[in-house]
C-alpha cells in the first residue's frame, strides 16, 4: 500500500472505528443552537468528511477541502472528522488562542489508534502533571545538548561522514539519506550509540517498521503494517528498558553524557516512563528533522538568490576558520541567512499540518461556541499559506524573515504547554548539515517530485537528486 492512498483507508477506518462509539455523543449531548456554532457540512454518516479532509495534497499548498470550506464557510467551520463532531481553524487568533490555553480550556486528544501506537505515557497525549514532568526531563537535556561542544562535533562528524560517502555517487534518494542521519544524529545523543552498533541496525530497522505503522491502516490484524508497528514499539521498549536496567547495574561511574545517563539520576520517572520518553525524542528528532533538511534542499532550487545567499553566508564563516576546525555553537548563533531559510521552509513546506484537541468545557471564542467534548483542529498550514497574513505566501522567500513580525504569525512547532521542546536543537542540526552540503554540492531535482501531505509529509518519489561535486576554490 503506497503512503499516497493510506490516509484514504485510514480516513475510513477511523471513521467507523469511533462514529458508532460518539454518534449518541454527537446527536443528542451536543444540541447547541446552531447559530452559536460555526457554519459547516458535518458530512456523509458515520465517515463525516474525513476521506476528502485526509485526501493527500502538496505540503506548500492548501488543500481543495480546506479552499472550499473556508470560501464556503469562513475560516472557522464544523465538520465530522475522525469519527467525532469537530472544529476546524484556519484562523491565527483562534489557533494561537487554543495552544495558549492547553489544559484550561482545551486538551490534546489523539485518535485512540495513534495512543495505542505511541504508548500510553507518550508526551503527546498525556496531560496535567504527569506532562509537566516528562516535558521537564527532556527540555532540560535538550538545553544542555545543543551547545555541548561533544554533541556539536557529532553531528559535524556525521554530516561529513555522509556528504563524503555521496562524492562518488551521480544520484541519491535524499529523503532516505536524510532520515538515516537524524536517526543516527538522535541514537548517538539519547544513547551513545554508534550507527556500526548492531544493536544500532536492529534498532533502526524496528524503528523503521514503527514509522510504517504509524501512518497505516490500523487495523489490529496479523501481518498488517499497524499489527506490525505495534509489535515494533512493543520490541523498542523492550530495548530501551533492558538498556536502562543495563546501564544500571553495570554503569556505575561510567560517563557517557548521552541522555540516557542523564534519565536514570531522575529519581523522579520509573522505568517504564524513562523509555517512554526515549521513544518520544526518537520519534521527533528523526523525523520532523529530516523533514526539515529534505524540504530545505526541495526549496532552496525554487529560490536560486537564497541559496547564493545561504553560500555566501557559510562560506564566511569557513573562510575564517583554519582547514580541519570544527563547527561551534559561535558559529551557529552567526548563520543568521540559514535560520531564514529554515523558518521559511518551516512555513512553506508544513512538515505538521494540524494537530488535536477536545474541548474540555463550552468555549465561547468571538462569536462562535466550540461544544464542550468537541474535537478541535488547528490547522498550521492554513495560515502559513495565508494571503493576508504573508505577501506572495506560496512563494518560498527566506527574506520575509528580516521582518520580526513573520514570526508571530507561523505555527510550526506548536505553543502554550506542547511548544516543541527541540525545536532549537533540530534547527542546530540542519544548520551544521546545510553548512557541508551547500559548500560542496550543487544539485538537481526531478521535476515530478515534490512534497506531500499524507498527512504526514512525504516525497512522491523520495526526493532523488542529481548531484554535482563542487570542486575546491571554484565555488
């Protein structure tokens, strides 16, 4: 089953998964006046309108669904989505307005497929306390790793490592080479792990299996890509949890700096959330990381002045370093051009389309009433693509960055209490690659490739590229 079509039989699984379950929910515990609620099509029985708001589309555009909806409805309309009554946001005030009151007003409600899939301590859905403190522990790592000069000069190890093993190479699957970076970038920094481990390959591939599943059919039946997943994290937790008891027992005064390490003085998880947590960082520093990288070398051949700009820019700053010197956080803090671009691709390319949340109690929001037990969807990548938020919002511009005021009206990583904990450090390990690869590369794309929202962001054809190996001193 190609990741194109999944969503579709995804869309109608979770559909009649839970329409049976909340359609009393739905009928009768929500008979709020209509003219309180947003105008909307709360669609077909039992599926809602899910199949057509899942429908795969191109990550920098707006999907046909949410075009006609808001010409049809506004920005702010009702649907039936995912098996449950919903409220779907493509308005910034409002969206900001439901990050900034997690906990309050609203929480964060995952389909119960993705909990089963994810753990039931994942960050993602737990709330309250228990929430504070698993964001607690991995925020405060996060802020000692992305200056730590031992974790800096891993990840420049690895890109050159990488960059060098392609100057043979007329043509690379980038997406692929992308995500094997970052997951190898992630492993050495939560458990000091090398890539040549097989420890490290049995892990990568059974995490590679979780990530299938993640975005399948999840449909609990033996040899299916869900049933397959589950398996997967089931074997990853039991991975992390003999690395813990391992590290315990046969550690003591042995200094690894790996998160792992850090985990286990934390008197305040037990085991089974240390591994949870393991996973989540995982889970995020690969993925939404190499993402990122993918989409940055996607769009930087739409916009020929930037990646002049970004090359200038890098190579400044290796002009004055001597032959062999490393990379360093003072470095990173001058690559302002590169945090351009990666804003901006973070704004163009959506990596995260919309995220869940319920309604805890009636919430009253300008005129509209958002039922308590509703889902609510704020959809990121309706406002970053907004015409009258951003000039020219489809073209990929780095520049629109020089202006402060861009920034308080993009959403990539979320806000309020879920603010992505690594943003900084999955920016820190962009900008290092980029460095390498734009002093030593030039490249060309397929025209038919291009990113895609399934709705978790894909290349149609695994971004290959055509390379070119920049010769030293000619630029």
């Amino acid at each position: 089953m190609t990741a194109e079509f999944m969503p579709v039989y995804l869309a109608l699984f979770l559909g009649l998964y839970f329409s049976l379950k909340l359609l009393w929910i739905s009928i009768f515990k929500h008979k709020s006046p209509d003219s309180q609620l947003p105008k909307g099509n709360m669609g077909w029985p039992l599926v809602g309108e899910t199949l057509a708001f899942l429908k795969p589309h191109k990550s920098n555009s707006i999907s046909n669904f949410l075009q006609e909806h808001c010409s049809r409805y506004g920005k702010v309309f009702k649907s039936h989505l995912f098996g449950t009554p919903t409220i779907v946001s493509c308005d910034l005030e409002l969206n900001i307005f439901i990050l900034q009151n997690e906990e309050r007003l609203f929480l964060s409600s995952y389909p119960k497929p993705v909990q089963d899939i994810l753990g039931k301590l994942s960050m993602m859905h737990v709330s309250g306390e228990l929430h504070k403190k698993l964001r607690s522990v991995a925020i405060s790592f996060i802020n000692v790793s992305k200056s730590r000069h031992e974790f800096l000069h891993y990840v420049e190890k690895l890109s050159l490592s990488l960059i060098g093993s392609w100057k043979e190479k007329k043509r690379i699957l980038f997406f692929k080479e992308a995500k094997e970076f970052t997951f190898y970038v992630t492993l050495k920094n939560l458990l000091n792990m090398e890539p040549g481990d097989p420890l490290a390959v049995k892990f990568f591939e059974d995490f590679l299996t979780f990530m299938k599943g993640f975005v399948s059919l999840p449909l609990y039946i033996p040899g299916t890509a869900y049933a397959k997943a589950v398996k997967a994290r089931t074997r990853i937790s039991s991975t992390l949890m003999e690395m813990i008891k391992k590290r315990r027992k046969f550690g003591s005064g042995q200094v690894n700096g790996d998160f792992l390490d850090d985990i286990l003085m934390k008197e305040c998880l037990n085991d089974e959330e240390r591994a949870s947590v393991l996973l989540d960082l995982f889970l995020a520093g690969y993925e939404t990381t190499s993402g990122l990288i993918a989409l940055i070398v996607y769009s930087l051949k739409q916009a020929p002045l930037a990646l002049q700009r970004l090359k200038e820019e890098h190579q400044t700053i290796r002009k004055r370093k001597k032959d062999g010197d490393a990379l360093n956080f003072e470095d990173y803090k001058e690559m302002e051009f590169a945090s351009y671009v990666i804003n901006e691709t973070l704004r163009y390319g959506n990596l995260v389309k919309f995220v869940h949340r319920k309604a805890v109690k009636d919430v009253k929001f300008k005129d509209y009433l958002i039922p308590a037990g509703w889902q609510v969807l704020p959809i990121f990548s309706a406002t970053h693509l907004d015409p009258t938020l951003h000039h020219n919002p489809f073209e990929f511009n780095p520049h629109r960055w020089t202006d402060p005021a861009t920034s308080k009206k993009v959403t990539p990583f979320g806000g309020g209490l879920r603010y992505c904990p690594g943003m900084e450090i999955g920016k820190l390990e962009t900008a290092f690659f980029l460095h390498h690869f734009v002093l030593n590369f030039r490249w060309k794309l397929k025209e038919d490739d291009y990113p895609m929202s399934c709705p978790y962001m894909e290349f149609k054809g695994g971004l290959e590229l055509e390379l070119e190996l920049i010769e030293k001193n000619k630029g």
